[in-house]
C-alpha cells in the first residue's frame, strides 16, 4: 500500500480520553483500554469507526458498558471496525487485547530487553498494544495503572506525572500514571522492571523543581553520571536560547539494551537504546561521549519540538526532527567547539545524506509518498531537515529567527502541525517569501552550483559567475530552481576579507548572496585586488560546489581563509582532488606521487598551536574511502580508492615524521580523565599522530605500548584499531585483540567495539572474519546493536572487505539481512541500504551487487519494510 501526502483527511473520530491498565506477565500480558471516542463536527451520527491494529488479539469489547454482538464489529489483527457507533457525540469503547512481550521481537510495542518490559511506539507501534487511531494528529490525555510482580518489576513507570501506587494480591502491585498533556499515541510508553536508578533535581527558570531519574542496570549506576550531566545541561541551554520550559514534574530516562533506533523522545519518559547512555573512561570514547550528549539533548528538547507541538501526519516528520537535530547541533556547537562541531556535520551529512540524495532512495525532506514510514527515518529528513532549519536563520538572521521560533510555540503549542505551519512563522515574522525556499522541503536532489570568477584589475571589479543545477532523482526529471542562500568571503592578501563599493547581478544581504536564479553574474566593484573567493562558508548550504579555482587558491584558503569550516574545506578539497587524480592511476595501471606541499600544508595546520588540537587533528583525517567513492560518482573500483588513500597516508607520515613525533611527545597524557571537548581533541591529535608514526615507522610497537598503558577506552581503542588495521595478523594485533576480549568479554557495549574493530579490516578477509565472529558467544542476531556493529559496520565501512569483487562479502551480507528479517524487518530494511550506492560500482561489482538484491527481492515472504527498501534500490 502506498500512503500518499495529498490524500490526508482528518479522521471522522477523535479519542480525547485514553485510559489503559496493563496486567503484566512475560507471555500473557493483558490490555485493557477505554477510549473516550468523540464524533468530529459534521460527521455523519454513526459513521464506521476502524481502528488501527497489528497482530493484536482482541479478547472483549464494549460500548458504554454493554457488549457488542458480534454483527456489531469486525476484529482482525490489523483492523477493528465498528460498523454502527452510537450516534451520541460522545462514547467508550473498552477493548482487551491480549500481548506476549516476550515474543516481540520486532521491539515494536510492548516487548521484554533483558527482563525489563518496554514499549517503542514511533511510528506505528501503539496498534500492536491496542486498537486505537494510531496517527499523529489524534491528541489523547493518557491515565494508565501498571499492575505486574513485585519481585519481577519493583519499578513501575509511564508518561506524565507519578499518582496512585499500591499492593494487589499474590505479590503483584499497581502504579498510577496522569500525563496532562494531550499526546499522539506514538509518544506512549511504559516501563517495568528491576532497575537501578540515579536521580537528581532540575529547578526551572520560574522555580519549578523537576525530579530526574536515569534508570540503568543494576551495578551500572556510575555509568549514567555523565548522561545526567547532559541532561542539566540540555534543560538549561533550552530555557536560555529558546526560552522552553520543562513542563512536567518528573522526567525520566531508561536505558534499555534491545533497542532499534537511537533514542526514543516518550513524553517524560526517555527511552534510550543504552549504548546512548552509559558511559565512563574504561567503557566509552569521547565519540560516545559526545553521541550521548547530543542525543540525550536530542529527545529532550523534542519535548517542545515534537511533542508539544508535534506532527498532523507522517509525511511533516521532519517538522519536528529536522528543528530537533538542528537544535541538538546548537547545543552541542555551545557546549563544545562550534568549528568542529561544524566540521562533524557536515562530514556526516557527505557520508550519509548526500549518498542517499544521489542514488535510488532520493526523497525530499518532506516526502510525498511512502510504502514504510520506517525507511523514512533517513539522513534526509534528519540531517538535511536540519540544514533546511538552518537555513532559514541564516537568511532571516539570528534576532529574526528567534521571534519565529518564539511564535511557532505561542502560535502551534497543543497542535498536530505542518511545513506549512512552521514556514508561515517565520514569513509572518520577517515579512519575507520563503516560497521559493520552500522547495528544500519539497524536492529531493543536492543542488550544485558551479562558480567561475575573474578580475578586472583596471576597473577594480571582481565577478562570480554562478550557475545552479539540480540533478534529477527518482520520480522527479525536472527540477525547479531554488533559494540558495551562500556565505562568501573575498579574501584578501594578508588574510583579511576585503571591502567593496558596489554589488549586482544578485541579492547580497551582509556575507550572503542569494542565489535564486539558474545563472547570476555577480560583479563587485572598488575590488582593490585579485581576491581569493570563500564560498558557501561554515556550509552554509547543503550544496555540492564546483568552482573553478587552481589549486593554489585552495592553498592560499586552507592556511588564510578568516573562516575555519572553510580552511577545512579547502584542505579537503585538496586531499580529495589528489585522491582521485590517484585513483585515476591506478585504475590505469600507474602509482602516484603527491605533491610535497600538501603534506607540509597539512602538518602546519596540524602543528598551529593557534588551534585546537580537535581541528588540527581533522587537519591530519583523509576523507574517507566512502567519500572519496562518492566524489568519483561512477565506475568504482574500491581497491583502487583505497591504495590511494594507503599511498596518500604513507606520503604525509614520511614526510613529516620527525615533526609528528615532537608533536606527538609534547602531547603525553597528564592528570585525570575528562570528558570535555578540549581533553577530547587532545586525545584525537595523539591518536591521529601515533597512527602517521606507525605508518612511517612500520612498527608495531609504538601502538602495543600505548595500547598496554591506555587509561581510557579512547586511547585503547584507537591503539588497538592501528594494531588490527595497520598490523594485521601480527603477534601484536593478535595479543591485543585477546587481551581486550578478555577484559570486556562480559561487557556486550565495550565488545561492539571490539566487532567494529575486526570488520573495518581492510582487504579480502575481513569476509571471514565477520562470518567467524557472528559466531561469536557474544554476538546476536536478535540484538539491533550487535547486528549493527559487526555486519552494519562491515557493509558501510569497510569498502574492501564488503565490496570483495568476488561477490563473497555481499552472500554473507544477503544471508544476514534475510536471518535478521525474520525477526526485526525494521533493522533488515535499515541494513539493506548499505547497497543503495551499486550502480556507481565498476561493472562486475555491480553486477554481483544487483545479483544479490534480486536475490533478497525473490525471499518467501518478504516483509513490507525490506521490499520497500529493495524495489526502490533496483528501480
Ligand atoms: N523519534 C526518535 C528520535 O529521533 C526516533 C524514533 C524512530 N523510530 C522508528 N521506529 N523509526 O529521536
Ligand atoms: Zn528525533
């Protein structure tokens, strides 16, 4: 079935009340809930009322207190239909399903992690906890009693605020839940289960206190500090930069260990895939750290951006995820370094939106049609809904975005809202037409722009000539132009950006030109010199450029541009270019040699006490194989793409040993561990460092002692990756691997790494290795984590090892997909779209690769989500 954005229709029934007990057991779970159903105005008296459902069992039902005869409604897993309600306005239907939490392996629903009954209800999971009108703009204040076995769940939690708890008979107990506010159905959940907990108090601006509670295992309390650290800080940062009050007086957050997605945004019930939670020196890297902050920030300010004002269908989902990510890169921008926080960005959205925007599953941030909401959970609507967002501050400037934020909240809080709602703001605000802008939403595809300048040194006039592009994507040949705001600098000489008289050809409001036309010539006069042209600052749009600029401009910006993002830019434009001039070789039989100044560019940076070591270990970070594919676009061959890279690492690490090692000497390990940003970067340049220096020296035993005296999982990790990688098969790499097994066979989050370690092995026998390691005591086909970290981390990030021409990596991938389809289409459907980038591969790669998704296509019994994700892949 296709859902499509035209064919909304508000439904004929509203449910205002919901009031559910839950009398839990592992098998036999008992659902019982009353609706309060209200007839819409100008509905017909006694239109049919269907419920949404999935697999549910349903065991009575009852109008007003009286029994329906079976003529009177029609059950079936998927659907109720009341074929004659009562033509009062107004009505209860009671329901009892009956639930086995314990086989739920979808995790959608109610389903048991570890002993510990949870619910996921995002996007459609309510239906298989009771029949109800599961769509997002149906608003229902919930009351919901927990009855279960004290001894099996002590803690009994739901949305909204604690009420009445209580003893039962036969050991069993109860605890009231009221969340005043009206909510979508999939912001429900429900946690039971013997858990520890950690707790604090949060005081709001106006003097409220809020309780917080983190729940974790038992015996991993002191894990959750950090977490909880995020969580003031999140609270605080919301109340000052967009004036968003906590409105509940609890909150709690639950880390549950079988978990689909990241994190998921319950009102006043957090639940956390538990990788997204716990943390401390032995367990977690700083990239974890820094993940739990942003997400634990993420669901937290979609209290305001999601749940108070939140979605009238699936199509608006990036009305509240787009706005959410956006405001989390705020806040982890002021928390931590924004440069590099920018930098991160946008190197993931390259990595993974700008791949989906250019291949078989391009869509629109706003999209138009689904088959599976669940594979609309993408980097488009995500992390390009956010850059869409940002945008739009960009262009209206920070004082004016602000007001529109603040009327989005006055204007939208309690609704079930639209693009359209959000854009209107933001007009109303500034007065300005952001129709043109409104095609970010609407049209899929990343817009190009190519750009070539000149200078005429007589009449002092510099000119861009700019031309934009939108390629065509699936379903949309034809592209309109678009609002394309782009930050520039003309730099000068000395650094400096410099001054001009006069601007025509397009709009230029401060350091942004509005490109809105397929062709602007853009002439600034009073120019008193040939300038260096930064564009698209600090990314400002989510574009791909292609500028005419020798590569002694790029050098020029990478040392001078006053914009850091853009000397990043530069540089990385200048490691891909010579990437891919290498790849051309070596596809032609020929090495390359890359030009000295590049690495002294490079380790300049890298060695520029002026910076922070975050950015100047990004400085020394190659683009990765990925994005070097991406950049080439057709006719991959990713062994090639990867002894470039080899030969590009050797290059830089030859040529600048002795200065890496000062460096690397003067950075030793002092004091304390820290989380923060600074210690963090710290540690990256170390690590970035200490790999340059066994690349130059061919030596294991610089990475095996550090190895054997990290005191964090950040310096063990990164030493440990060196030895697998750079050593593979070595007494080294193989003593450390063990050792690490050893000290964390019994900690499944610490052995992910362990997994990612081994399946990002570059070369031919990854293969083998990622097949030995499934069966691996640890490993689980049910578990979304495990899943992901040894057969997803190998499908997405290692080039060689998957992409083996042989076809053998993609029969391993094809099997698991399939295996774990069987019990969680969701996380099938998600892994699948690891070969969304096939028809860019040289062709006998490409053909194994349409092989093994025809493959996947002919399974019996194909769940919708995986079908979904293979017809399009094809297509
Ligand atoms: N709303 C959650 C978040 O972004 C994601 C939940 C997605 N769940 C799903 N089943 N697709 O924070
Ligand atoms: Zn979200």
């Amino acid at each position: 079935q296709i859902f499509r954005l035209e064919d909304y229709r508000a439904s004929d029934y509203l449910i205002p009340q919901t009031q559910l007990t839950f009398q839990l057991s592992p098998e036999n779970t008992l659902v019982v809930a009353e609706l309060t159903i209200e007839r819409r105005d100008g509905v017909a008296k006694n239109a049919p009322l269907v419920l949404d459902g999935d697999e549910l069992t349903l065991k009575s039902i009852r109008i007003d207190g009286a029994p329906l005869s079976p003529s009177q409604y029609e059950a079936t897993p998927d659907k109720l239909t009341i074929r004659k309600p009562p033509a009062a306005k107004k009505f209860v239907v009671s329901m009892e399903t009956e639930l086995n939490p314990s086989k739920n392996e979808k995790l959608m629903g109610l389903y048991r992690s570890s002993n510990v009954y949870c619910t996921q209800c995002e996007a459609e999971g309510f239906r298989r906890i009771t029949y109800f009108l599961d769509r997002p703009d149906i608003l229902s204040v919930y009351t919901v009693r927990i009855e279960a076995e004290r001894s099996e769940a002590p803690l009994l939690l739901a949305n909204g605020n604690p009420g009445e708890t209580g003893d039962l008979a036969n050991g069993r107990h109860y605890a009231v839940w009221e969340d005043p506010f009206p909510k979508p159905s999939y912001l429900f959940a429900l946690v039971a289960g013997d858990l520890g907990r950690v707790g604090d108090v949060f005081v709001t601006e106006s003097g409220r206190t809020v309780e917080l509670g983190i729940y974790v295992e038992h015996g991993k309390e002191a894990r959750a500090a950090y977490a909880m650290d995020a969580l003031k800080r999140s609270m605080k940062w919301d109340e000052e930069k967009f004036g968003r009050e906590y409105d509940l007086d609890v909150f709690n957050i639950v880390a549950v260990s079988d978990f689909n997605m990241g994190a998921m945004e319950n009102k006043g019930l957090n639940l956390f895939n538990d990788k997204y939670v716990l943390a401390d020196d032995e367990t977690a890297t700083d990239a974890d750290f820094a993940n739990i902050e942003a997400i634990i920030a993420h669901e937290y300010f979609h209290n305001w951006t999601g749940n108070r004002i939140t979605c009238r269908d699936w199509f608006q989902l990036c009305l509240k995820e787009g706005l959410t990510v956006f405001r989390d890169h705020e806040f982890s921008a002021d928390q931590r370094s924004r440069a590099v926080k920018r930098i991160a960005e946008v190197r993931t959205l390259k990595a993974h939106q700008f791949p989906e925007d250019q291949g078989p599953l391009a869509h629109p941030v706003r999209p138009r049609r689904y088959r599976e909401i669940n594979n609309f959970y993408t980097a488009t609507v995500y992390e390009k809904g956010s850059e869409v967002v940002r945008m739009i501050r960009t262009i209206l400037g920070e004082e004016s975005f602000r007001a529109g934020m603040d009327l989005y909240f006055e204007r939208h809080d309690g609704d079930a809202a639209t693009i359209e709602d959000f854009l209107r703001v933001f007009e109303d605000v500034s007065g300005r037409d952001l129709s043109q802008f409104a095609l970010w939403y609407h049209q899929a595809g990343t817009p190009n722009l190519s750009v070539a300048s000149s200078y005429n040194a007589t009449a002092a006039e510099f000119t861009l000539e700019i031309e934009q592009s939108v390629p065509p994507t699936p379903s949309e040949s034809r592209k309109r132009l678009m609002h394309i705001p782009v930050a520039f600098g003309l730099v000068g000489p000395d650094g400096k950006d410099i001054a001009y008289s006069r601007v025509e050809g397009a709009t230029v409001e401060g350091d942004i030109i509005h490109v809105r036309k397929r062709r602007h010539s853009v002439r600034f006069s009073g120019v008193s010199s040939r300038p260096a042209v930064s564009l698209n600052r600090g990314f400002s749009a989510p574009i791909t450029l292609a500028i005419e600029q020798k590569p002694e401009g790029h050098y020029f910006l990478a040392r001078h541009d006053s914009d850091l993002f853009s000397r990043w830019q530069s540089l990385n434009t200048l490691l891909t270019d010579e990437l891919i001039t290498a790849f051309r070789k070596c596809r032609g039989g020929k090495a390359t040699n890359y030009p000295a100044e590049l690495s002294a560019l490079a380790c300049d940076i890298a060695a520029d006490e002026e910076l922070e070591p975050a950015y100047r270990a990004l400085a020394l970070t190659l683009p990765g194989e990925a994005d070097v594919a991406r950049e080439i676009g057709t006719n991959i061959d990713p062994d090639c793409i990867f002894e470039a890279r080899e030969a590009l690492t050797r290059s830089i690490a030859l040529a600048n040993e002795s200065r890496f090692g000062d460096l690397f000497r003067r950075l030793h390990n002092k004091g304390e561990f820290s989380p923060d940003a600074a210690s963090a970067g710290r540690r990256a340049l170390r690590n970035v460092l200490l790999d340059y220096l066994s690349v130059a020296s061919g030596d294991p035993t610089f990475a095996e002692k550090e190895f054997a005296g990290a005191t964090n999982m950040t310096d063990r990790a990164a030493a440990l990756t060196i030895l697998a990688h750079r050593f593979p098969g070595s007494p080294q790499a193989l003593s450390a691997l063990a050792a690490f097994e050893k000290r964390f066979r019994s900690d499944a989050l610490v052995l992910d790494k362990w997994f990612q370690i081994q399946a990002t092995v570059p070369g031919k026998n990854a293969v083998v290795t990622v097949g030995a390691l499934m069966e691996h005591p640890a490993f689980s086909l049910t578990n979304p984590n495990r899943v992901r970290a040894l057969v997803g981390t190998f499908a997405t990030a290692n080039q060689t090892g998957f992409h083996r021409a042989d076809g053998a990596g993609y029969s391993l991938f094809a099997d698991t997909v399939l295996a774990v389809e069987k019990r969680n289409p969701q996380i099938a459907a998600r892994l699948a779209t690891a070969l969304r980038s096939w028809r860019s591969l040289e062709p006998v790669r490409q053909a194994k690769a349409r092989e093994t998704l025809l493959s996947i296509a002919a399974a019996d019994n194909l769940s919708a989500d995986l079908r979904d994700i293979v017809e399009r892949t094809l297509a």
